[in-house]
C-alpha cells in the first residue's frame, strides 16, 4: 500500500532537509518547501515535488499543497520547520528583523497550517508537527525577538492540539536546542554571531539535525490513539 503524502517546509537544509532524507527512505511521497530550489533538487529524492515558495506566501502555499494531493493523495503530514533565527538585542537590533521573524515563524507557520488543516479534520486523521525550541521555553541573551516568536510556536500549538483532539488529528511540538544548521549564520550582529558560537562550543557542541529527524519520525510513528505532545532533545552538554 502507498505510503501518505508529507509535506515539510523549510526543506533546503538542516532539519527540513534531514527529515525529507529519512521519510524519503521510508517510502513516501514530500512536497518539499523553501525559497532555494535548487538545494531541494539536489536531494535527489524519489516522488518528492520541490517548490520554490516563501513560506509567508499564502496563495503559493495553498496552491504547493494543492498541487501535491493531486498527484499524491491527502497531507498525512505537515512538518512545520521553516523558520528564522536572528539574534539581537531590543535596543539596537534592526527592527526588519523582527519583522521577518515574526512572519516567518509564526504566519509562515499558521499559512501552512490553514493549507492542510481542513481537510485533516473533515478526513479526521493527519498530524501537524511544529518545530519549536528550547528557546520557546526559557529565555537567552539576545534572543528577545526570536524567544517571543518560539513562545508563540509552543502556545499556539497546544491551544491548537486542544482545538482538534476530539478530532482524530495530532499536534506535535519538537523543541531542540542548538543544532548544526544554516540558521546562525543569518544574524547580522558579529559579535552575538561569535559568543554564540563560543558558547554552543563549551556544551561540546550542537545536535545533528539527522537526531530532530528521528525524534519528528518518532512522534509520528506512534499508533494513531496516541499523541506525543512535546519533545524536547538537546545535546547533553547544554546547560540551558
């Protein structure tokens, strides 16, 4: 029988790419999302439609999706993974960057939502995994911005578990501490750039995103009556 449809956004690397490797290797079919196309394609994963989509483009991302369960069947799946991290302090960080935090994690995540919601709930079956953080939990230096914009992951999920449990469809919040992506290097402040780095090195360093992978894999795979609410996973060495 035919593996179901799942769709990851934030595709092009680090988690999304990694979860797209791993459920590619179980047999089903992705729509995979992100704004670089060609790093998609170069997966070379088999039945899996790569489209170049701004996660904060409602109208491409309803017509990505659409797109897909035409030629694949109904989203069994939505890996919500696309997101922004962009240090910096409240009182000098520039203001654009929250901006696009904002945007990106929080309506980027609702706009996937609403694409695969509806009929999740009509069909009464389907999972939503958010990727949150160790970051919507507690605080750091200079991360005000993104912290507020990780709460709103965390709390929106679970008020939105509360909405469709009675349902059939699971919710999933997968919350990570420091992992070996891309998303550092997008900060503007140097200097916030390097005592993180500092930092991240004295924990002995970050997960690999192929261990988030496993861990969304793992909620996933749980029987249909049982919903994994919240992991949280972080290299043992950090503290915080």
């Amino acid at each position: 029988m035919p593996k179901p449809l799942i769709v990851i956004t934030g595709a092009s690397s680090g988690i999304g790419a990694a979860t797209a490797r791993l459920f590619s290797a179980q047999g089903h079919p992705l729509l995979l999302l992100a704004r670089r196309l060609e790093r998609m394609e170069e997966l070379g994963l088999p039945d899996a439609l790569c489209r170049k989509v701004d996660i904060t483009d409602r109208p491409a991302v309803e017509a990505a999706v659409r797109e897909a369960e035409e030629r694949y069947g109904p989203v069994d799946l939505l890996v919500n993974n696309a997101g922004a991290m962009l240090l910096g302090r409240i009182a000098d960080q520039p203001v654009d960057e929250w901006e696009r935090m904002l945007d990106i994690n929080v309506k980027g995540l609702l706009y996937a939502t609403r694409a695969v919601l509806p009929a999740m709930v009509d069909r009464g079956a389907g999972t939503i995994v958010n990727i949150g953080s160790v970051a919507g939990r507690k605080t750091f230096p200079n991360h005000a911005a993104y912290v507020g914009t990780k709460f709103a992951v965390h709390s929106m999920s679970e008020n939105l578990r509360e909405e469709v449990a009675a349902t059939g469809v699971r919710v999933v919040t997968v919350a990570p501490g420091a992992v070996e992506t891309e998303l550092l290097s997008h900060t503007s402040d140097e200097r916030i750039k390097s005592d993180y780095q500092e930092w991240k090195e004295s924990a002995g360093g970050a997960l690999d995103p192929d261990e988030v992978a496993a861990a969304i894999a793992y909620a996933y795979g749980r029987p249909r009556h049982v919903t994994v609410r919240e992991i949280v996973l972080a290299a043992t060495g950090q503290e915080s």
